[in-house]
C-alpha cells in the first residue's frame, strides 16, 4: 500500500489525526483575517468590470502584428480617449477592449487603429456590445446565485439538520468573498466567465463539506447513550477520516485548472483563459479549506450549545477525571480498549475511531482479578 493509502487507512481507523477542532479559534481567525483583506481590497481597488457588462467595443487586428501589447494600448487609448485593454493572442493577433463607445465612436478608433498598427482598416474585425445586455447577465447571476444557495440551504436542512445547513451556508459565502477579493486585488477583469466560474466552485465547496457532513451525522448516532466521546470529539474523527479523501480529489481539481491559468493564461498568453481559470482555482482551494476548517468546527460549536449536548460533554469529562470508562458508546465512537487504559489523559487526547475487533476486551472493567465467588 502507498504512504498515502496508508495514511488514509490510519487516519480512518482513528490510529493518527490531528485535532482540528481543538485548535478552530485559530482558522477562524485566519479565515477572518483573509476575509478582511479580501473585503479591504474589493472596496479600495473593486472589480475591473468587463465590455460585457459596461458595454463598448473589442477590436481583433490580424495575425502576427509586429506591434507590441503596449504600443497597441498606447494607440487605443489616443485613438478613444479611453482607458484601454490589450491582449496578444496565440495567433499574434491583439485583443483590443475599450469600454464606454458607441457605434460612430468605434467606426473612428477603428480607421486611426488602422492607421497606427499599419493595416487596412477592413482587416480589424469589431465587436459592438452594448451595456444593457451585461446588465441583463449580472441580473441573471444574481438570481441564479440566490436560488442556488436557497436550494442548499432547504437540502441540507432536511438531509442533515438546520446547524449543518447554516455551517454550510457561511463556509459558501466564505469561499465567495475570499474569490471576489481575490479578483479585486489581483485586476483581472470580470466576465460572464468569471461568473461560471464563481457558479462551479460553490458545487465543488458543497460537495467536500457534504462528505464530511455525512460521515459526521453517521458517526453521531445515539451519541447521548454513551458517555465517552463529546461531540466535538466525534467531529473531529470524521474530519480526519475524510481528509485524504477531500485532499486528492481538491489536487485532481486543481491541476487542470492551475495549467490553464499559470501555462495557458501565463506562459502562453492565452489571456482569456484568466477570466474564469482564477475564479475556478481560488475558489477550489478556499472550499477546501473552509469545508475542513470552518464548516465542520461551526457544526460542532452550534451542536455544543444544546442541552444535551453539555450534558454529555459534563459527563465525559467527570468520567475521565475520575479515571473510569463505559461500554455503552455507540459503534461507530468506538476505540480499541487499550487505548484508553493508558489512562484518562491519554483517552482525552485520543481521536476517535472504530473498535479494533481484534483486540482484547479488558477483564472486569472495575472488578478484581480473578474466580467469582
């Protein structure tokens, strides 16, 4: 078996872990801190809006221009008295976008970027859009963005519970802002391909949060009949239990997604690759992330305010204080005995897994050693 099965394996019987819910003050400090930086940017810089949502104008000249990308602005920005976009495609043709013009103005920039770049005015091709149609797309966006995480938010309420669907609606919103940010601070321009993008990615945050959410409600059945494990305990155990899972599947998706945008957006200048591959790319990694180190740790704060909850938790710990232990936690909290015997300390810091079958049930439990009387 590999080092990573391996892992995995160990990581789901409950052999190693790391406590992810113990230290959750600490990622929901960073996720803040991120947040804030995101929010900080987006305010300050804001979105560099597409044509398609402005409305203007987009000129392709003709392959292999001796041109450069910044004689080519130069000339669009003169020619328009607008601020001005240039993009050299694979073909060497240049992408020239100029926001804000109507028809005659475009006809005009047109035949002095002729003049300028040293063609035929015939041979720039020119792209009208008019701003009412990216209104009309924003418009659409937003709907189907509210629809969707009303339509997560009514799933995972009856699937799961009402915390697990709050949980999950702050770690989408979370993966929205850091994106959104993103694009602020780094200037790429917003397109209707960015808004795929911005779509795609909440599916693939959903889906890394569901897994864990479902191992999470398996493992707490009847969890007050038994007074080992807390909840956060259990939550804990099923983050690990998943996390290679969610680790590979999040590196599978990234890869493609980092190849067009570091090689095809990048390397090869295929630029309006960057529009949706950046969105795709962020939004798979802050998914990841806030599935594991926000959603999960958020479920167990919200459960750990109910009643029975704290009950359990008080007598959990009075149990470990007191250096005892029961055989009445529910099969899927379960731990090999021995390790618990090591002590309360020890079963304390402990992540949870399943019983290991084969291991040797502890005579007694309490009871001295040796023939009834």
């Amino acid at each position: 078996m590999s080092k990573i099965g391996n892992l995995g394996a160990r990581l789901h019987h409950g052999e190693v872990g790391y406590d992810f819910i113990k230290n959750r003050k600490i990622w929901y400090g960073v996720s803040l801190l991120i947040t804030v930086l995101a929010i900080v940017g987006l305010a300050v810089r804001g979105l560099h809006m597409g044509i398609e949502f402005q409305g203007g104008a987009v000129f392709t000249t003709p392959k292999n221009m001796s041109a450069s990308v910044a004689q080519a602005e130069t000339y669009a920005e003169e020619a328009s008295g607008h601020d001005a976009i240039v993009q050299k495609l694979g073909d060497g043709s240049l992408r020239i976008q100029i926001a804000a013009i109507d028809t005659s103005t475009s006809d005009k920039i047109k035949t002095e970027l002729s003049q300028d770049l040293k063609v035929e005015a015939e041979q720039i091709n020119a792209d009208l859009v008019g701003p009412s149609w990216g209104e009309q797309i924003a418009n659409k966006a937003w709907q189907g963005l509210g629809i969707f995480l009303f339509l997560v938010v009514i799933y995972l309420a009856i699937a799961f519970e009402w915390r697990m669907a709050v949980a999950a609606f702050i770690a989408l919103i979370h993966d929205l802002t850091i994106t959104v940010g993103i694009y602020a601070l780094v200037g790429f321009e917003v397109t209707p391909g960015t808004v795929i993008g911005l779509l795609t990615i909440l599916g693939y945050s959903l889906y890394d949060t569901v897994v864990v959410f479902d191992s999470l409600k398996e493992q707490t059945k009847d969890i007050t009949k038994q007074s080992r494990w807390t909840y956060s305990e259990i939550a804990n155990r099923s983050i690990n239990s998943t996390l290679v899972r969610s680790v590979n599947t999040t590196v599978v998706a990234l890869l493609p997604v980092g190849a067009l945008l570091f090689i095809g957006g990048g390397v090869l200048g295929a630029g309006m690759l960057n529009d949706i591959s950046l969105s795709l790319f962020v939004g798979l990694a802050a998914g990841a992330y806030s599935s594991i180190f926000i959603a999960t740790p958020l479920v167990a704060d919200l459960k750990e305010l109910e009643p029975p909850m704290r009950s359990l938790k008080k007598r959990v710990l009075a149990k470990r204080a007191q250096g005892t232990d029961t055989d009445d936690e529910p099969r899927a909290a379960r731990v090999p005995d021995d390790d618990y015997e090591n002590g309360p300390d020890d079963a304390a810091a402990a992540v949870v897994g399943p019983r290991d079958q084969s291991a040797p049930r502890s005579r007694g439990r309490g009871r001295p050693s040796g023939k009834r009387r």
